[in-house]
C-alpha cells in the first residue's frame, strides 16, 4: 500500500491519469464529468461509457466515446474479460450494493497490467465523527469506510497494489478528537474523500506483462516451472534457451521473470547452472 504525494493539478481521479497518446482502452462507469478531460489527457484512446442514462450520450457526440447502457450495481449488462487498461468508477464503492461483486466484476474487466481509479466516502473524517457525537447520521443511501477496509476488500478482489490521495480536505480543529484517542496519520481526520488507485499487478511484474504475448510468457513459465522441478530438466532447459533467442528475451527480463514466479530460488539457481555448464 502506497500513499500518493505528488502533486498534479488535475480533476479529482484523474490525479492518477497519465497523458498518454496511445491507443489504450478505457471504461468510465457513471463519473460523466470526467469525459472531457479524460479526452483530452487521452486524445487516442478507445473510451467505453458503462451509464443507466441514455440521454446523456447527446451531451459527448463530439468526444468519440462508446456507449453500453446498464446499471452497473444490477450486472444487467455484458464486457468481455480483459479488455481495460483502466477502469474509471467514481462511485462503485458509494452506492454499490454489493462491493465484493462489483469489484470482483471490476477486477475481470482489466487486462493484466490494468488499474481501477476510484474514490471513497472517509468514515473517521472528522464531519462524521462530529455528526455522530450529536447522535446524527444521514448518510442511509451511501456507504463509508476507513482506508484499513478498502485496503481489506481491495486486496479480497485481488488487487496487487493500491495507492491513495486525498480528494476533499476539511480545516477542522483536531485537538478534542487527539485528546480522545483517534490517530490523524496522513491528515486522515481532516480527509472527506479518498481517491483509490488499484492495480491488477504489482509494478514490478506489470513491467515484465508488457514486454511480449501472453503465449510467450506462458511458454516461458512452463519451461522456468518444469526445470525447477526436475521434469526432464536437461531437454526443457535446451527449449528454454531456443525460445529465449527465437523471441529475442533478454538477460535482464528472464532473470526479473524468474524471480517472479519461481518459489525455490537456491535450489533453482544451483539447478540453472549446473544447466549452462553442460
């Protein structure tokens, strides 16, 4: 889990968007006041709007954008596996009626190297606590949480790595609540929103995901995973060896791959050179 320090004078999630003139794919769910920026920061890119609002699609003709209409809390909808590189719901935590699906959901539209931008409601923001010290809770149609839970349920959905920033900052007085007990780590309390990146991958393996096709990389498993546990060793090494120069792997991306996915590294650095010594 990441904190995010850097400042970027951009719209609220898109604090996490990169400009980016390539042709990526990208699913907004809901979060319309996004589309023109998001346009603009991506003027290349393949923009899939997930809404329940028909009429809206009159308001963006000029901005190239595809449309499936549907409820995204109902799944009444359907988008292939795999396809985003980034998934832009500004609400799926707020209003969802059932988080663990919906990011689950989430989790199966992104490709590999993929990531969710998100916000969510703070519940030891200082404005709810006030609330509740006066016996006051509005909040019956939304859903609050502490960064612990959306860390918790990030992780549950199978999310590698998560970083925050906050959206809406309060200057309130701090000090009774102190004197009470409650932490203010990274200005928690005075935080009314936080804005959520999670990516599918970690940045390490996201890095070794880009370079070649998902058949190489499973080639490449196989043959690591088959070496590692004796299963004709010599002749999978030889395999290894002729992919690696057909496909033109080089030195550092096979060792960082290996390091990935390999669970007994001694053992399988003695085996791989004893292997290039014969």
């Amino acid at each position: 889990m990441n904190d995010f320090d850097e400042e970027i004078d951009r719209h609220g999630l898109l604090k996490f968007i990169s400009p980016n003139i390539g042709k990526i794919n990208i699913l907004v769910i809901e979060s319309l006041e996004y589309l023109q920026e998001l346009r603009e920061l991506l003027p290349n890119a393949q923009i899939m709007v997930l809404t329940e609002f028909y009429e809206a699609k009159s308001d963006f003709n000029d901005l190239q954008l595809d449309w499936i209409f549907g409820d995204y809390k109902k799944f009444n909808f359907k988008i292939d596996e795999k396809i985003f590189d980034i998934i832009i719901a500004e609400d799926c935590l707020t209003f969802s009626y059932e988080p663990y699906k919906t990011l689950f959901g989430i989790n199966r539209w992104l490709k590999e190297t993929g990531f969710l931008v998100t916000q969510f409601e703070n519940i030891r923001y200082i404005g709810v606590l006030e609330n509740l010290k006066q016996g006051y809770y509005p909040e019956r149609d939304r859903r609050l949480y502490a960064k612990s839970e959306i860390v918790r349920f990030l992780n549950d959905a199978l999310f590698k790595e998560i970083a925050f920033a906050p959206n809406e900052v309060i200057n309130y007085n701090v000090d009774d609540w102190l004197s009470f007990g409650f932490e203010n780590y990274n200005n928690e309390l005075l935080t009314k929103t936080w804005i959520v990146k999670a990516s599918k991958s970690t940045a390490e393996v996201a890095a070794l995901k880009e370079f070649y096709t998902p058949a190489i990389r499973k080639e490449l498993a196989r043959l690591i995973h088959r070496i590692e546990y004796d299963i004709d060793r010599t002749e999978n090494f030889q395999r290894l060896k002729k992919l690696c120069e057909e496909q033109q792997i080089f030195e550092d991306y096979l060792i960082d791959f290996i390091n990935q996915i390999v669970v007994h590294h001694e053992i399988f650095n003695q085996i791989f050179g004893n292997c290039s010594e014969t």
